[in-house]
C-alpha cells in the first residue's frame, strides 16, 4: 500500500474539513468545491485505505468511525505542516525567498520603514521576516539580507549600499527633568550639570561615536533600545534622540525638545542600507521601494 499517494494534503484536508463542518456540503462550500467532490475524495480515501472514516445514515451528520478519529488527530497535527511545504516550495518556484534577516538599528526605526515593512508582509505573506537589532551585530559575516542604519566608515566588498535618509539628532528630555524649564538657547555648560543617557558600544555606537555623542562628563550607559527610552521618558537624564522617533513624543508632551545649538559639526548623520546580493523577489522589492522612498526630513518637532 502507497501511502505516500493515499495520504495527499487535499484528502487531509476534506477529512479534516468535514470531520469539523459536521457535512460535507458545509464542508464543500467552505472548501470552495462541488458537493460531489467532496463525496468522491472522502470515498476514494476509504476505498485506497480498505477502511471506514466516517458513519454515514440518512438524514443524520456524519460521524467520525475510530480510524476516521485516528486519523483526523493526525492530520490535524500534519495538515498544516504539509501546507507550509506546499507554500514554501511554491515560493521557490516563482523567485521568492522562504525568509528575509533585515538589520534595522533602533535609531533608525523610522514610522515609515514600519509601514513599507507592513506592506511587505502584505505582499510576500508567506515570507518569514526576522528583524534583527542593529547593535547586535558582531561583524558584516553575520546572517542579514538587508540592513538599515546609521553610516559606518568601513564597508565591506561584496555588499550593495546606498544613503537612503539622514538622521537629525535632537537634544530632548522628559518634561519633568530640570532642563525642561530652562528658557531661550542652551548651553554647554548647562548639559554639563545634567547626567546623559548614551548606548554603550555596539556594532555602530563605536568608541569614536559615543565621543562625538557625548555633552556632558556624566553618563548613565544602557545597553539596550528599550531600557534608553524608558530611562529617558522618567527623566533620569538627557539624550541625542533621532528627530522622527521624538517628534511623537513631544507632540504628546513626554519628551522636550531642548534649543541646543550644535555649532559646525551639525547635527545630522546620513542613513545607509546594505543589501547582500542575489536576493530573492521580496528582498528586490523591499530595497526598490527603501531607494525611491523620500529622505523623512523633519527639523521641527512640534
């Protein structure tokens, strides 16, 4: 007996379906096929099998018999397995890869990546996504297709990239801190009374950046994203912040955008992305739309 014939996905799943519907032409409108069909799948199953899933008397829902038990337990913990097989290599076929590592660093997290990421979910659903901390990297060899984050000097050969925005650093503190009541233009001087919060080094936030980051001799250093905006929203202490995350912020009255005057050196770093080669379709489509998409320029907060 050929089970790797008898047992086919579709056989599964109109086992399944009815075994669940309690009919089968509830189960055939929910499958989206004849009656009839459903009929002659069930009853080629039973026949290949030499056996009886389903009790059957007129005018009564059919039931499942022991082996019609046994076996819908058992498609229910295959069927989605074998479905997922289906849609994987269906996806390989047509050009798209069953997976996508993008490498977004948390500065650069702008509500507009967020949104062409939603759409890319919506186009390639079946596209595994895993998005990685840009931090967290050790090297350019670690497993990532795509990368969005602030520039580094250094770039490896073998790898596209291209500056796609900039990063507008802001000087912010939560509305309760003691900067936030200070009037007309700060300071140094005035940073240099206040501890600020700054990442501790990572894959970009190298030694070099955290000194050209740094205002004030006090530090509070946080190794991760979510602990650094916590800590700035209780007011523990200032921080550069990226103008398209605070803008939100501020206009919610939890954070203030300080009048700080940055002088020469500017205030704003230009964003890259990275893309290895011989990506599949999702992955093209993805950096097509980050390389047409407008620079997010935002110089007022509120």
């Amino acid at each position: 007996m050929r089970l790797d014939i008898i047992i086919t996905t579709e056989r599964l799943r109109y086992l399944v379906t009815v075994a669940e519907q309690g009919s089968f032409s509830s189960a055939a409108r929910l499958l989206g096929v004849s009656n009839s069909a459903v009929n002659k799948t069930i009853q080629s199953l039973e026949e290949d099998l030499e056996l009886s899933l389903f009790v059957r008397q007129h005018g009564k829902r059919p039931t499942l018999t022991d082996a019609g038990k046994a076996m819908y337990f058992q498609g229910l913990d295959i069927l989605p397995k074998l479905i997922r097989m289906e849609q994987h290599a269906l996806t390989l076929s047509q050009g798209i890869e069953s997976s996508l590592n993008i490498v977004v660093h948390p500065y650069t997290l702008y509500p507009q990546y967020s949104q062409l990421f939603r759409q890319l979910t919506e186009r390639f659903p079946d596209v595994e996504l895993n998005f990685i901390d840009g931090e967290s990297l050790s090297s350019y060899e670690d497993d990532f297709n795509i990368l969005i984050g602030p520039t580094k000097h250094h770039l490896p050969r073998g790898i596209e990239f291209a500056t796609i925005d900039e990063l507008e650093w802001r000087m912010v503190c939560a509305a309760t801190h003691p900067l936030a009541a200070k009037s007309g233009w700060l300071e140094l001087e005035d940073l240099e009374q206040h501890p600020q919060l700054l990442l501790t080094e990572g894959f970009n936030t190298s030694a070099e950046y955290r000194e050209a980051m740094r205002y004030s001799p006090q530090l509070i250093n946080v190794d991760r994203f979510y602990q650094f905006r916590e800590l700035l929203l209780e007011g523990v202490g200032f921080a550069l912040y990226p103008a398209q995350l605070a803008k939100p912020l501020c206009q919610a009255g939890a954070l203030v955008d300080l009048a700080f005057d940055f002088g020469p050196i500017g205030n704003r770093w230009p964003i890259e992305m990275l893309w290895r080669k011989q990506l599949g379709k999702a992955g093209e489509w993805l950096v097509e739309q980050l390389l047409s998409m407008p620079a997010a320029r935002s110089s007022e907060l509120t």
